[in-house]
C-alpha cells in the first residue's frame, strides 16, 4: 500500500518527467538520459503552501496543491503562512509533522512533532527546510484532528534529490 501510494504521488507531482523515445527530451532521446532543465533550476526554492493568496487555511486541499506544484527537492522551503486568531471567529492553525503514513491518514499529530504553534504563521510566515530525502508528512494539529480530516489541511512530500550538473 505504501509503495503504491509512494510512487503515484511521486509519479502526479513530478509533471515533468519524460518517457519514452526520440528527441523530445524523453529517456532514451538523449542517450538514455532525462532531459536536463536550465541550471537556475537547480537551486532551492521557497514554496508558499497554498500559493501566494490562500495560504494555511481550513476548506483547501493541501494535498492536490502538493501535487500541482511539485515536484519538490531536498533543500526546499515550505513556508507556512497564516493568521493569528483576532478573536472567537477566527480559527487557530498549527504544522505538525507527522511520523508516517498511518498517523498521516488517521490525522494523528499524537506522535508528530510540533514545528508551529497558532502565533509562528504571522508576518512572513513559518519556514521548513526539507533537508533530507525521505518523505514529510504535514497536518494541522488543532481542533483534535477536525483541521486535518474535515479541513484537509494535511498533505506530504518526498522531495527528489536534485541531479549533479553533468
């Protein structure tokens, strides 16, 4: 299941990769070799989770942003934007990241690690560095669980390694 998981995920948010043959940058056009992108690709980028308008919010799929603006590569930024509540209408958000899959799915910030409480996503937001390749798992720790499941507010990541300029 996980290995399932894995390698859709990995498969809808890497949108560039090539397949196949002649000279359309593909595998096999070019030696065997996926097609190279410009170098200035090659340096870490900053992502807004949400984009630059929604940012941390209840009622966005975070998990369909994560494939639509992959694919990500470790040393990548994840910035986490979000308000801080005023008064009793606004909600207060967290990031937990989450140990694995199970807890991921189950919404289970029990075991995860806090990285922001409701006070970290003001101003120009809270910054994650994904330093390792290995896969992130991302959710809202409020409201026991309600953020994660009913607001999805939760989505992961398994950053690429990024290719040597060769």
């Amino acid at each position: 299941m996980f290995l399932l998981l894995t390698t859709t995920g990995l498969a809808a948010a890497n949108k560039d990769w090539g397949y196949g043959g002649g000279n359309n940058g593909g595998w096999g056009g070019n030696g065997g070799f996926p097609r190279h992108r410009p170098v200035a690709d090659y340096s870490p980028r900053k992502a807004v989770v949400g984009g630059n308008q929604t940012s941390w919010q209840f009622g966005f799929d975070y998990t369909n942003w994560a494939m639509r603006n992959g694919p990500f590569f470790v040393n990548d930024t994840l910035v986490f934007k979000y308000e801080m509540p005023a008064d009793n209408s606004t909600r207060p958000h967290s990031v937990y990241q989450l140990p694995d899959l199970r807890s991921f799915l189950r919404c289970d910030v029990s075991k995860g690690k806090m990285l922001a409480n409701w006070t970290d996503g003001g101003g120009e937001g809270f910054e994650f560095v994904m330093d390792k390749w290995q896969p992130y798992f991302f959710a809202c720790g409020e409201a026991n669980g309600i953020h994660c499941n009913m607001g999805k507010m939760k989505f992961f990541v398994i950053p690429f390694l990024r290719r040597w300029n060769f």
